[in-house]
C-alpha cells in the first residue's frame, strides 16, 4: 500500500528558483511520485523545471490554473500535454467551453487510452476561499452548492477530474461518481500547522472520504526531517488504503 500511497501524494514545489526545486526533488523522489510546479516556479524557470523532474523518475502536476478564452486555454493545455506533464488544471470558472475545447484538443493530441494523456482537472474554488470570499465576487450560492455544481460542470464538458477541498469531496463523488478524479490540497496532517488554508483535513480523512491525490507542501517542507514526515504521511495514507 506504501507504493500506493506514493503515487498518490503531490508535492508542492512552492520555492523561487531551480536549485531549490532540485533539491527537493532529488531529497523526497523515494517518498514522493508528483511534483507541483505552480506559477511562481514556472514563471522563473519555465519548461526546464518540469524536464528536471521527469530526469528523476517522478511525475509532474503542473499547477497554472488556466482561464482565458477557450482557445488560448486550450492551446495553452496542448503545450502542457506536449511537455509530458501528468496533470494540468484549468479554472472551472471559466466555463463548459472553455473546458470542452480544452478536452477536444488534447484529444487529438493523445486520445484517451494514450499512457501519455495527461489528467485534465479543473479547479473548483479555492482551499483558501471561504463563503464570504464567495460573496465578495458575487456567488451569493454556498460552497456546499458551488463546488459540487463546478465539478458536474467538468465532468459534462469532459474533464478529467477536479481540484477541491477534501471537506467537499463526499459531495463531489456523491455528483460525479467513482470514476472521477478529485485531487485535494488543503490536506494537514496532525503535527502540521494550517498555515493560511482554512478548508483541511487529515491525510487519511482525505482519502476515507474518496481523494485520489493529496497535495502537501509545508508539512513536508517546514519538518525539522522532511524525509520522516513524508515517510509519515505515507503510513498514514497506505492505513486509510488498506482500510479501503
């Protein structure tokens, strides 16, 4: 189950530069089968970074959160494909077409079936969001009623899976079914700090409840032994699996 476990937990590479990203990669890649490369990290370092991790054997979630006119976002996510990524994100936000033409492209390029399709996933909202976030924008609807609405909305224009808090992943499997991928940050283990997430729960929680991958950074990263506490959140996630 360990190996399980591995393949599902993501690492967020939150750092400024590549030599710190290397080392993260080269110190946790026995514990860790995702890498997140996010805007900062790719901004400064662009494709190499995400070649960097591919060197080392893992795999890469290419966390750009796309949302723009359909055909940009989807040209956008043809070049992602191209790089070798795993994973890529859009905003559902941005709508059934903009998805819908995401999907259509990437289609062409690896047909589903294709071991080097990428997961197409879609941001729901925010870990960071709460309902007066919501409201502040204008979503006057709560987040119990937007994230599972998000999320029929990109399984119907053919995406993948989507990005979302584990508090709201019981309500996602319960719109979208088993067969939908839900990737979920916000995930704190016990010994960990919230830091500024305010949806969280527990790595076992998370997939009791139906996650499919955790994204972790700072528990990892701001541990006096990162290794131990990857190797922790391992045992954690591979006793919820075994537990089925």
């Amino acid at each position: 189950m360990k190996s399980q476990a591995r393949e599902r937990l993501i690492f967020a590479l939150d750092v400024d530069n590549f030599e710190a990203a290397e080392k993260w990669v080269k110190q946790l890649r026995e514990q860790v089968g995702v890498f997140k490369v996010g805007k900062q990290l790719f901004t400064r370092c662009g494709p190499e970074v995400v070649h960097m991790v591919q060197a080392e054997g893992a795999q890469v979630f290419l966390d750009l959160k796309y949302h723009d006119i359909p055909n940009t976002v989807a040209m956008a996510g043809l070049e992602a494909a191209r790089m070798g990524v795993r994973m890529f994100n859009v905003h559902a936000l941005g709508g059934a077409e903009m998805m819908a033409r995401t999907v259509a492209e990437i289609d062409k390029l690896y047909p589903r079936g294709d071991e080097r399709r990428p997961l197409l996933l879609a941001v729901t909202i925010l870990t960071s969001s709460t309902e007066q976030t919501l409201r502040e924008v204008g979503i006057e609807r709560p987040m119990a009623e937007m994230v599972p609405r998000l999320a029929r909305l990109a399984k119907d224009a053919g995406m993948d899976g989507v990005v979302a808090s584990p508090k709201e992943v019981p309500l996602i499997r319960e719109a979208c079914g088993a067969d939908f991928a839900i990737v979920t940050p916000g995930v704190r283990p016990a010994f960990a700090a919230m830091d500024d997430q305010k949806r969280v729960t527990t790595p076992a929680e998370a997939i009791a409840s139906g996650a499919d991958y955790l994204v972790i950074g700072r528990p990892i990263s701001a541990a006096a032994d990162p290794v131990a506490a990857a190797d922790l959140i391992l045992e954690e996630m591979a006793g919820a699996l075994a537990r089925g």
